[in-house]
C-alpha cells in the first residue's frame, strides 16, 4: 500500500494533504470534501479545500470555502489573506483590502500583509492610504526595495517629486541590479528636468525583459555610437518604444546629418509613409524586415537607439532642438483628399481621449480620459469637432454615437500620414497624452495637451508650456483622476479663442 493510501485508511485529511502537496489537486479536494462531511465545521479542512479549488482555477469555490473558514474561525490572520490575495487576483480590490486590514488587526507587524494592503489601495487609487502602509513596511523593514519602489511612485503621483528622488535612489543602493529602482529613478529625474542625470539612469531601460526581446540581432562587429565623429559615417538608429516616442525623438536625425552622418532609421510600419519624406533620413528600414536590417547594419560603421540620441549629443531643458520647419511634409494628393474632407465655416477642433495606458503598476497610468467628460465643449456652439481617434480604437470610437457634436474620421485614419493630413486641415487639436499629441505639435498645430496629476517625465512638472513643442500648451490636473477642472480650462480658453477670431 502507497503513502496516501495508508493515510487515508488513518486518517482522510492527511491524505488530502499528501495529494495537495503532490499536486494532485482533484485527489486532494475529493478526500477533503470526504473528510468535512464527518467534519463540517473543521475550518483548515475547508481553508486547504479552497487553496487546492484555486491551484485549479476554480476561483469562485476556492471563495466560497475560504469565506466559510473565516466565518468557523475569524482570528485566523492567513485565512484573510488568502482570500484577500484571491478577491484581487480577480479586480475586487475593496473587498481585498478589507480582508488585508482584518487580517492586519489580528497581525500589525506582518511585513507582507502590510505590503498587500498598500498595493492594494495603490490599485484602487488611495494614494494617501498606500503610502501609510508602505511606510509601515519600511518601519518593518528598511531594506525591503520594492516598498521603497511603490513608495516612490506614490509620492511622483501626487507631486512630491523630491521624496519620490530619495525613494528611487535609496532602492538603487539597496539593490543596485534593480532594473525597476533604475528606471523609476531615471522618469523622475528627466520629470524635474535634471536631463544629464536622467539620461544617465535611462540606459537601463535595456535591461528590461520587454525591451531586451525587442532589440534586433546585429552583427558583434557593429559598435554602438557613444558620441564620437560622425563625419563620412554611416548610422544605424533602431527604433524605440511607442509611435509618440519615434515622433518626438526623430528630430534629431537631421542633426546627426549635419555632423557628417549618413542615417539610417528602423521604422514601425504605420510611420513609414510619414517618415519617408524627413529629410534627415537617408534610408527608412521597415521594422521586422530582418534581412532588410541586416543589410543595413552591413553598410553601417555603429548604430545607436532613438531615444539614447538626447544623451549622446547633451540635450538639457535649455538646449531641446527645435522640430525643423517642415520636417514632416505631406504628398499633395493626400492633402487634397482631406481638404475636400474636412471643410467649413468656424473653428475646427481634432480631439483625442484615448491612449494606451502607462504601466500597470504605476498609478499615474490613467491618462485617458472618456469622451463624455469631454462634453463641456459641445456647449461651444461656433466650433466643430472631428474625432481623431484610429481605425483600430474600437473601444474608444464606440462612444461617439452617444456624442452628437463630434464627427468620426477614424474610418480613413489607417496610417500617421492620413492623420497628420487631416490635422492639417484642423484649427486646433485637443488630445490627451498619446501618439496624436506628438504628431499635431510636430506638424507645428497648435495642441493642448490633457495631462494627470504625474504627466510623463517629458511634460515637466510643473509649467504650462514645454521646450519639446512650441505650439503646445498643457492642461494638468490639479486632483487625480478628475478632469473636470483642466476641461473647464480648455473651454474657456477655446471661447476666449474664438471671442478674439471674430
């Protein structure tokens, strides 16, 4: 007779056990139930019953079970935990953080509740709450980095830039392998404006896993530029990140072109139509064409990425190059095909209310903002509105029918070109922080940026205007998550606008 067999004879939830640590959680949930038939009011038997339903996926039983335990046996501080941990695995985050803090009152000094807790009111938004509990893991724990790390973010997202600094440098020095210490440091740095430093800590961004996947195999032989001569070379510059990234950052290419450089430029495909006509390029290498790039890198005497550019050549706040006049320029065919598009009297305004979100865990990441809290500006009656948002923003587009002021373009915004095309026809164009706002400002429209209450590190901190584009202005929020106060802002600015037209 096997282990389980004979304890099962003995005794049927050692064998549940037995089975549970084997993995074996069909066999192990079967004797648990055998067992609390006889025993139904044996709270560990149904807390070890729901732990093996959720090892199944079976996440509802494994709530239900774990719930009953809490109620035969309340003080046990890990029964709330566990179903804390379940509840926000599956986005019932105030229900989680009631199961962490009952769970805190039976453990106050519980090190990883405590982080649970913080997190968890991070998720919800409950700044002021996180940061109290973060610090109490801090208390608890002094060299615990990734408290140090969401202590940092919490701080950034309500403006208190120079504690989140300490926060990100102390986690550097606790852990300085740290990839996120790093780079949360560097968004905070380039945010206050302390460019030479930021860029610095920005390399590091190489180091993550979904940037180091998405870097290009090149020949060992190709060098990476570090800032030296560029006369009779020739220049790989591999693409970056976002689309918004590649258009702010591809400004500089004519600069490598006026220090003797011959430029090559990895471009995502739904730039290539916008980029092939910048001046500052030599050659556009489509993104994922490997053989295309291998070429190219056989032609090349070093490469270097996009956005480390700023760094080579020493870019502070007081020396961001100006977008060149008419860096981006337009086929005749697809201006007129928009000129016949978009037409008509009085001001005409592009608006845009979706972007993709920031990164999960950093609760700044909420930089949409919904079409109906755009609605204040339908009451401006002498201007139009036209949706810029994509083809591919469903979900985005699916709240226009609902907005009778606004047009819908986004059936022929296939590419950046079509876009830039119909910005040009535009007089104004209103966008929260996305691909659109880099595009309009490059083009020279004037844009007006929406902004959270902890923008992106290349919107600054603080001003209203940003040496990155000339014709735009920002628009921050003054509490997170609400937009009211800087839509009211831009309406009574786009009124005074048209006051002053008439």
């Amino acid at each position: 007779m096997n282990i389980g067999s004979s304890l099962l004879t003995v005794d049927p939830l050692q064998g549940a056990i037995h089975y549970h640590r084997q993995g074996q959680f069909d066999r192990a949930i079967e004797l648990y139930e055998m067992f609390m038939k006889q025993f139904p009011g044996h709270s560990q038997a149904l807390y070890l019953c729901g732990l093996a339903h959720q090892e199944r996926g079976e996440m509802s039983r494994a709530v239900e079970r774990i719930s009953q335990a809490i109620l035969l046996e309340p003080a046990q501080a890990d029964y709330h935990v566990s179903l804390g941990t379940l509840l926000r695995q599956h986005g019932h985050s105030r229900l989680a953080a009631e199961c962490f803090t009952a769970a805190l009152q039976l453990a106050p000094d519980d090190k990883e509740t405590q982080f649970n807790l913080a997190d968890t009111w991070m998720d919800l938004g409950q700044i002021a709450s996180a940061m109290e509990h973060f610090a109490m893991v801090l208390r608890l724990d002094p060299q615990c980095v990734p408290a140090y790390i969401n202590l940092g973010l919490c701080l950034k997202s309500v403006g208190r830039f120079d504690e989140a600094i300490v926060c990100f440098r102390q986690a550097c020095m606790l852990q300085p392998d740290s990839v996120e210490a790093h780079i949360n440091h560097a968004m905070v740095l380039l945010l206050v404006g302390r460019y030479q430093e930021g860029w610095r800590e920005y390399a590091w961004r190489f180091r993550l896993e979904s940037i180091q996947s998405a870097q290009p195999q090149l020949p060992p032989s190709l060098q990476p530029w570090n800032g030296e001569s560029l006369v009779g070379k020739t220049l790989l510059v591999l693409a970056e990140q976002g689309y918004g990234d590649n258009i702010q950052f591809v400004r500089y290419l004519p600069l490598l072109q006026q220090r003797g450089a011959r430029v090559m430029l990895q471009c995502h495909a739904p730039l290539l139509p916008l980029f092939e006509s910048i001046t500052g390029i030599d050659r556009l290498i489509p993104y994922g064409d490997s053989d295309a790039l291998g070429r190219a890198a056989m032609e090349s005497d070093g490469y270097c990425h996009l956005l480390s550019i700023p760094s080579l050549v020493g870019t502070t706040v007081t020396t961001v190059p100006d977008v060149p006049r008419q860096l981006l320029s337009l086929p005749q065919s697809v201006i007129s095909h928009w000129q016949r598009y978009v037409c008509g009297d009085g001001i005409k305004v592009g608006l845009v209310w979706h972007g993709k979100p920031l990164h999960r865990n950093d609760p700044a990441r909420y930089r949409s903002c919904s079409l109906s809290q755009l609605m204040p500006l339908a009451e401006i009656s002498s201007a139009t509105f036209y949706s810029l948002q994509a083809r591919q923003d469903s979900g985005a587009r699916a709240e226009i029918p609902a907005a009778a002021f606004v047009i819908d373009l986004g059936d022929d915004l296939v590419d950046f070109q079509q876009t830039a095309a119909a910005m040009m026809q535009l007089d104004l164009i209103i966008t929260v922080d996305s691909a659109a706002a880099h595009l309009a400002a490059t083009l020279g429209k004037p844009t007006w940026l929406l902004l959270p209450c902890a923008p992106d590190w290349r919107w600054g901190a603080h001003d209203n205007e940003t040496p990155w584009y000339p014709t735009m202005h920002l628009f921050r929020q003054r509490v997170p998550g609400d937009w009211g106060h800087p839509v009211q802002a831009i309406k009574n600015r786009l009124a005074m606008l048209i006051q002053r037209c008439r």
